[in-house]
RNA sequence: GGGGAGAUACCAAAGCGGCCAACUGGGACGGACUGUAAAUCCGUUGACGUAUGUCUUCGAAGGUUCGAAUCCUUCUCUCCCCA
C-alpha cells in the first residue's frame, strides 16, 4: 500500500487534516469518500481537483466512493457563498446527478477487487427520513452553538442565513455518519472549503458512536495572479464535451501561464514527482516549447475526454496556431478538416445568404444570426484594432464582399476573434 | 430620536448649468512584442451606425431653464457621528 498522505504532500494537496489520518491509512485499507452536489448539469475542473484526490486514493491501494448529493443539492451548501441561494428544481437536480454520475464513473476503477470504487446517492438514505426523526436521531447530537461557530455559517450571520442553508452541515454531517456506519468509510475529503461540513460530519460520529473519523481537505486552486482558477472569458470549464468541447477543454490547459504550471501538474496529472521535475528542467531550458502546458493538456484531455478526443484536439490545435498559413488549411481534405475543427463553434448559411451580404460585417453580424457578432458596429471595432482574421488572413476592411474570399472545399470559412476565438462559417448548396 | 455625508457606466472614483456619452484607475476585449506564457507598450470599452449622425444613460419621480449628471421639490436606499 502506497503512503497515500504522502503522496499528496508531495504534490502540495494538502490544506489540512485531523490526526492520525496517516496512521490509519498506513494501517489498513480505508474508505474514503467526498461528495459532489449536482448544482449543475456538469462537474468542473475545480471538481476535478478533488476527484483526483478519489483517483490517488484508489492508486494508493483505498477504497474511494463519490458520493452524488442528490438531497443536499436540494437544500444548497452555504460554504463559501456570501449570500443566500435559490433552490433549484427536482427536475433540474434529477437531470443533473444523472449526468453527473455518468462523469464520475469515467475516473475511478469499479472493478478492481477490495478496493473497487462506488458511488453513492444521499437522496437514497434521505429520501424517507422524516423531519420529526431526523431532528429526534441527529440534530440532538449537535449543538447549534457548535453548528455556529463554523465559517460558513458566521460569515453569513451579518447577511442573513436561512434555516435550510444552516441546515446543510448537518445533513452532511449526517451522511458520513451514515457511510461510517453502513460503508466502513472513515475518511471524509474534499476540498478547503468543505473543513468545517467534514469535521461537524467527524463531531456527529463521535457523538453518537463514540468513534473516530477522519478528515482531509485540499487546497483551492488559485491563480499565480490570485484570480480564481478555472474560469476561461466564456465562463467555466467543464467536464462535458457538450459545454466545453474538447478542443476548448485542450486549449484551456495548453494556455496556462508558465507559472501555473508547476503546481497544476501536480494537482492534475498522475506523472510521478521524478517524472514532473525533469519535465520542469526541459521546460526550463527551452521555455518556448511550452513542455509543461503540452503535458498537462494532454493527460487531464485524455483523462476527461478520451485518446480519439485528445488527437483530435491536437491536430486543430496545430492547424489553427501552427506554422501553416492559408495554403496549409486549404490543403486538408475536407473530412480532416471538418474533424480538426469538430470543437469549434459553427455557424451554417445558406448559399444565396451568402453571396447576398453586401460587406463582411453583414456576413459576421446579420447573416450569421448574430452568432459570431452581436452588431455590426462590434464588427468594425473589432476590424479597425486588427482583430479579424478570415481564413488566416488578416482583415483590413469591414467593406469587403464576402465573394472576395476563397471559401475552402467551396464551402468553408475560417473566421477568427482575436488571436484564439475560431468560428466556422458553413455555406450550404 | 438628533445631526452630517452620499447614491455617476462592470468596479472604484472625478465632474457640480452648455466645451459631458461623461476625467482617471482597475477589469474586460483587441493589437504590437513573444512562446497560443509573463511583463511592457498601444487601441477599444452606452447602443445603433459611418452620416463627423441618431437614440438611451449619471438612485426614482416631478419641476426651473433655450439647455441639467450638475439648480429646486418629493421619495427610496446607503454610510458616519451624537443619544
């Protein structure tokens, strides 16, 4: 059994733990468990920080489950919310925990002996747990001046805080409690921000059993300039190929400042410590190869996204930033080309909307439904800063005939945003 | 309860009768440089648009004026001080 602690200390994953948690786990196979609310109809890659606390779990010889918090989705965890949340709908949580299990069946082994893999639904145990009982079997175990003194709940004191939401550590509390029981599971992880639901969870078993649980919580990851991680300009980026494609997912790793780096290796990839520092002593040496981004977007892409996905995103990677200009996109054949740029928005347009726009801000702007350009007046803006490129090649005019450019296979047109926004224009028969 | 200060675009913060679509800083976006990095520099940042044009903005509603973010009235909210 691998020293899993130490293997986590290693890769700065550690915020904080109880005692004795190395102990424990040295001692004998563990569970452990964290749990993942289904806020939304896909997980992040902040989720992913800590499913990959599941997976060294797993590769460290334990037995991880991911919990799916069907029930505490309904009520809205107040951990690091300044204010209080709308509750979402049943049917908007059922679809959500169904895609989100589909996800998390994706990174954990489920067929590898003792320490196979589970997931879990707290709605399964909650679902028909009374108010009267629960109050009668749980809520006397905790006082609410205990519950208080928790971060979440104090900084929402000044602002206000509902009774559910103050609720929700106890829930959760109750949950590991019920997995200690019922699962063996003696350690609760997940990341900083879920300290003060973990220990209550710690205090609840200790309460009433008399026995002891275990915490571990990792670090939030940040940003080397302090913003938040995770976020690329159109928002999160997430698990699902649906919302984030997997050449958007590629692009968003392969952009991570050089300083990043070191530490999302470490969180995010399974290379080994020996492995992370030579390949940090390559990238040092020749920096321009950006050696640490390539290794790191290509591990979590093919991770989340699969080897077919990952290749895929790489050859678009390369026809859209490489070397090869006009001719090197008008040379693929069509299928390689419409395959390397499966992740890249597109729009479709009929051939007479085509040939009818009378300059290119029309064909951006009004052809296009406003799919690419909101107006024509960002059309200009954004052509006057030099900031559009058609088929790789610079745009010097809002005035120009759309007829005027080659469309590639008779069919294609290549714009592009900036530097890394890519849109496809699809001209029909 | 008494007294005082304030509410301006994504945020912060100037403006206090016309030269204000509103200084400046941050953020965001774009460009140059580079390595699809960082730092730096430049540009854009109410909307529509190209006619140096129109429309809508300065807490809300009214009013004064040829003309108001700027003056007056009422209202709403925020902050501070004294009780």
């Amino acid at each position: 059994m691998k020293n899993f602690i130490e293997e986590l200390r290693q890769r700065g994953m550690i915020q904080d733990h109880t005692p004795e948690v190395e102990q424990q786990l040295n001692s004998q196979m563990t569970v452990g468990y964290i749990g993942f609310d289904p806020t939304a109809a896909s997980l992040h890659i902040g989720n992913l920080a800590t499913i990959m606390l599941l997976v060294h779990f797993q590769r460290c010889g334990h037995k991880p489950i991911a919990l799916i918090g069907g029930a505490t989705g309904m009520i809205g965890d107040p951990s690091g919310k300044s204010s209080e949340r709308n509750l979402l709908s049943y049917e908007t949580i059922l679809h959500n925990q169904a895609r989100i299990r589909k996800q998390l069946e994706h990174f954990l082994d489920f067929d590898c002996g003792a320490n196979s893999a589970e997931i879990v639904n707290n709605y399964d145990w909650m679902k028909n747990f009374s108010f009267l009982e629960f109050l009668r079997d749980v809520g006397k175990h905790l006082t609410v001046n205990y519950m208080l003194a928790k971060d979440s709940v104090q900084k929402r004191l000044e602002s206000g805080i509902s009774y559910t939401e103050f609720s929700y550590q106890l829930l959760q509390a109750y949950d590991f409690y019920y997995l200690y029981t019922n699962k063996n599971v003696k350690l609760q992880m997940g990341g900083s921000d879920q300290w003060g639901n973990i220990t209550s969870g710690i205090e609840l078993i200790r309460r009433i059993s008399g026995k002891t649980a275990y915490a571990l919580t990792t670090p939030l990851v940040t940003k080397s300039d302090g913003t938040k991680f995770g976020k690329s300009e159109s928002g999160n980026v997430w698990l699902d190929a649906e919302m984030t494609s997997p050449y958007q997912f590629y692009q968003f790793w392969l952009n991570v400042s050089d300083e990043d780096t070191h530490k999302l290796i470490r969180v995010f990839t399974l290379f080994s410590i020996e492995e992370i520092q030579s390949l940090e002593q390559q990238h040092a040496q020749a920096p321009h190869q950006r050696i640490l981004q390539k290794a790191i977007a290509e591990q979590v892409t093919e991770r989340v996204h699969g080897k077919a996905e990952l290749q895929k995103a790489k050859t678009a990677s390369e026809i859209l930033f490489g070397k090869g200009v006009t001719d090197a996109l008008k040379s693929l054949d069509e299928k390689t080309f419409l395959q390397a740029l499966e992740g890249v928005p597109q729009t479709h347009i009929s051939a007479s909307e085509f040939y009818n726009c009378h300059n290119l801000a029309e064909l951006l702007c009004t052809a296009t439904r406003n799919e690419i350009f909101p107006s024509k007046s960002e059309v200009r803006k954004m052509v006057q800063n030099g900031g559009i490129s058609i088929n790789k090649q610079k745009v010097e005019s809002t005035e120009i005939k759309p007829t005027a450019f080659d469309l590639i296979h008779n069919r294609y047109l290549l714009v592009q945003k900036g530097k890394k926004n890519y849109h496809l224009v699809v001209v029909k028969d």
